[in-house]
C-alpha cells in the first residue's frame, strides 16, 4: 500500500473526514502537500516563523522524507515536528541543514559498504 493511501486510511479512522479537513487546512494556511507513493506528508509554515515548516502529518521512509527536505530547504531553514503522538514525545524544532547533513553521511556510509574490500 503506498503512502498517500495510509495516510488516508489511517486518518479516516480516527474520525471520518479529517484526512479532507488535514488537507483543506493545509491548503488555507499556504501550506505543502506532498502526496507520492513513497512520501505523503502536509506542512504549513509557522505564522510567527515564515522560515520554519510545521509538519502536520508526515509517512514515509527518511530516504523520501530527506528528498522533500533538500526540495524545500531554499525555502525553509527548519522544520517542527512530534516524532509520535500516541506516546506523547514533545515536539521539536530541527535546521532543515542537519538532516541533509545526515543524508551525506547515510549515502556515503551506504556506497561504502557496497564497495569490495582491498584486501
């Protein structure tokens, strides 16, 4: 099942309509929609911090959610957002910069393990 499906399911089922009422929200507060089988994610700037994205709702794998960060980071400098609601983790604020720093290191870490050894 791809992303924007999940997400659709997932929302609809905590309350019927709130995966339209997530998007139309969105789209009033001049917000991104990303929907991809890899990637669905809402987010709207922050009113007192244009450069800072909240993320509202957000599934996929980091290598696509990275993808949407360096589309972005023109644009935005940091993101917000609570890692899992059910579990109440506290939000946090994080500079778009350090998680294209971590893609760097994942795709050099990765390249560098598919490489033989010099033995």
């Amino acid at each position: 099942m791809n992303c924007t499906t999940r997400a659709h399911t997932f929302l609809e089922a905590i309350q019927p309509g709130s995966y339209a009422a997530l998007i139309r929200h969105t789209l009033e507060q001049g917000g991104i929609i990303h929907a991809a089988p890899d990637c669905f994610c809402l987010a709207v700037p922050i009113g007192d911090d244009p450069h800072t994205l909240l993320i509202l709702f957000q599934c996929s794998h980091l290598p696509a959610l990275w993808r949407l960060a360096r589309m972005y980071s023109p644009q935005y400098t940091h993101i917000r957002y609570r890692r899992d609601f059910k579990n109440g983790y506290p939000e946090r604020t994080v500079p778009l910069s350090r998680l294209l720093r971590k893609t760097t290191l994942v795709s050099s870490l990765s390249f560098s393990r598919a490489q033989p050894a010099n033995i």
